[in-house]
C-alpha cells in the first residue's frame, strides 16, 4: 500500500487532469465553429475599433505592393489562411459562397506559407479573394494579433477593425456573429 505522501503527486496528475478535461470546449461546440464560453476572448480583441496596422507586403498572385489602403472604400474581411492548414479547407466552400453569392470583399492573408503552394490551392479549389496579401514571415498577422489560422476580421470603410473570429467560418458562425455586425445593404 502507498503511503498518503506518496499518492499526493497521483492525485494531483488525476485532478489537474480531470480539470483540463471539464475546461476543454465539446467537440460538437468546435465542430459548429461556435465556443460560446470563449466567444468573448473573440471579440476582446486589443486592436479592436483601432486601424488596420501599417504594412507593405506583395500580392500573392502579381506580386505588387499592397498596404493599408486595401481596407478603406468599403467594409471587408480580411482572412488569414495558409495552403497547409487543414481548418482552412474546412472553410473555403463557404468563404466561395460569400464571395460568390452576397458579393462580399474578402481580403486574404496568406500567412507563413510556400507562395507556390498557395497559389496551387487557389488554382485547384478557386480563389474567394478579392486579393491575398503574402505574409510569408508572419510579421504583419502578428502586428494584427494573429497566431493562428483560420482567424477572420470584420473591417469597417475607415479601415478599422471591429471584429475577429478565431476558427473556421461556417453558416452558423456568420449568421451568430456577422450578420448582425455588416451591414449588408451597401454591397461591395
């Protein structure tokens, strides 16, 4: 038998455990793209109702200069995606429908990827971008507060963020937490 000293780091293994497993999100929360408890960490965002950070990076596909000026005119989503993130394909049909049907400007940021890889993705599954911006070094994601993909940002004509999603867009998603944030009157 154990001494009670000796089941003291075992107990705490079985609880610390024990919490992590209660703490994590059900699957069928993520699998809707919806994690209601943590759906305030989405939109406490620090670069919430500030601008789009400054940037001068090439286009993915002709390799001009673009920046900031991109987000202004009117509102858009800026995207942020790579060719080897697996989420990312999850999203892409429904990014194509938004593109396709409501006339949606989506901007891409193609972050930390292989540009030929990127373009082979956009060439094979078709493209919902109005433009992608090639990060291939993650700096400007990081200055936006992105560490992850898929990560989608609602971006007013000023150029001024006033939402993040972190994860992957679906219907459910966009109807919770767009559509009542975009105004759908003044098409793209």
């Amino acid at each position: 038998m154990l001494k009670p000293t000796y089941a003291l780091p075992f107990l705490f293994v079985f609880l610390f455990g024990g919490l992590l497993f209660w703490a994590t999100p059900s699957e069928k929360k993520i699998k809707n793209g919806i994690n209601n408890k943590d759906m305030r960490s989405f939109s406490d965002l620090k670069m919430k109702g500030h601008p789009v950070p400054a940037f001068h990076l090439k286009a993915l596909e002709t390799n001009t200069q673009l920046n900031q000026d991109l987000f202004t005119q009117s509102w858009s989503l800026l995207n942020v995606w790579a060719s080897w993130c697996s989420s990312c394909k999850g999203e892409h049909d429904f990014l194509m429908a938004l593109f396709k049907e409501k006339k949606i400007k989506i901007i891409g940021l193609n972050y930390r990827d292989q540009q030929n890889a990127a373009k082979a993705v956009l060439k094979e599954t078709g493209n919902p971008y109005h433009e992608v911006i090639f990060d291939p070094k993650g700096q400007f994601a990081l200055e936006l507060g992105s560490t992850v993909t898929p990560e989608t940002y609602l971006i007013d004509p000023q150029g001024i963020i006033q939402f993040r999603f972190r994860g992957p867009l679906n219907e459910t998603v966009w109807q919770s937490y767009f559509v009542p944030l975009f105004p759908f009157h003044h098409p793209v």
